[in-house]
C-alpha cells in the first residue's frame, strides 16, 4: 500500500476522485480515494465486471547479457497482453545475474501502465527440456534460424494454451532443434529478417494479439 501511496501523490489524485483496483486476474472495483488527516483510504464505490483473460500466450526466452534488454521486453510484451513469460536455460545461453524480484515489478508497473486486469507471470528460470516437459497439452512453436520449412506465424491459428519459444543470441542448437521436433513443436518464420532475441519475441507478441 505505501507504494501505491507513492504513486497517488505522483499523480496529483485528490480526496474524492475515483481509482480503479485490480486483482490482477481479471476481478476490478473503483474506489474513491480519501485522506483523514493525511492518513489515506478508499471506500468502495462499484465492483466492475470480471474481465476475461486475453488469448493464453506463453513466451519461452533466455536471458540476454544485457539484462536491460529482457527488462524492455517484459514491460512491452505485458503491455501488449501477454500471460507469461518464462525464462528459459538453453545450450548457448550466457547465465547472467538477475532479479526476479525486479522483474515482476516490471510487469506489475506495465500493467497498471496499460490498464490491464491481468498480471503476467514471471517464471523462474528452468532449462528447455524442462519447461517443454510440463506443458505436454499446450500446443508449442519455436522460432529459429536454420534454413528448413517454417510455418508463418502471423498465419497460425491461436489456441487456448500456446507457447512460443525464442532462442538465445546464438540460436537454438540443432541439437535442441531436434529435440522440439521430437516433441512435435511447430518452427515458425517471423520474416525474412535476423532478429535479436528480443525484438523476436515482441514481433510475435504484437502479431499474435493484433493480427490473429
């Protein structure tokens, strides 16, 4: 609360004007803010009706050398409506030092920027082979720069569990490449382009929830 405190002061908000609360999983109210000798409240005004989540995109990423980098991605891509994004240990993958901690505030703050209802979900860092394990039923794509046959993703079909994994600055390895094919995940194109690893991700975050 004493963020949020923080955060009415930063924007002038004056007893009597009205707020709006999430839960971060879609449940929202107004509130009016009150201040009682410089102590703070709200009081209820209205329950909104419950918002239903966007289209569940998961985006499987490794972490960039430079931090900043993935920091940007988390903020646009909640802002865009992505549910997860799920930090990945690939076999080119640099490890780098991190803070879950800040990450998640980053999401946090991207949702109240864009006014979503819907928190994403930060995942703990956890190898490839790993995460494409525990999500069996999703339906799984992966984008690459190998020259073979690749779906065009602007063109796939959304589906109520879908994951998208994107691969480090040196590419998933072809070992890995196998291997999701093993697990019938589908290659994607993105273009025709070379793009870093987290321009790619944001692309097809953009394209999965404007042009699907």
């Amino acid at each position: 609360m004493e963020e949020e405190w923080r955060h009415i002061k930063a924007l002038r908000i004056k007893p009597g004007e009205h707020v709006v609360l999430t839960d971060g999983e879609g449940g929202r109210c107004v509130m009016s803010f009150q201040l009682n000798n410089k102590i703070p409240s709200l009081d209820l005004v209205q329950v909104l009706p419950f918002e239903n989540s966007p289209k569940s995109l998961t985006v499987g990423i490794p972490m960039t050398q430079d931090v900043d980098r993935i920091e940007w991605l988390i903020e646009k891509a909640v802002e865009l409506g992505v549910l997860k994004i799920q930090l990945i240990q690939t076999e080119w993958s640099i490890p780098v030092k991190f803070s879950m901690d800040r990450l998640r505030k980053i999401a946090v703050s991207a949702m109240k920027q864009s006014q979503r209802s819907w928190l994403a979900k930060i995942g703990e860092i956890m190898p490839l082979e790993i995460f494409v394990q525990q999500n069996q039923n999703a339906k799984v794509y992966f984008a690459h720069c190998y020259q073979e046959q690749k779906q065009d993703w602007s063109l796939v079909q959304s589906s109520n569990h879908d994951i998208l994994l994107i691969g480090p600055e040196g590419d998933f390895s072809e070992k890995e490449v196998k291997y999701l094919l093993s697990q019938n995940a589908t290659p994607i194109s993105l273009g025709s382009f070379r793009l870093r690893t987290e321009t790619a991700a944001l692309a097809a975050v953009a394209q999965y929830y404007f042009s699907k």
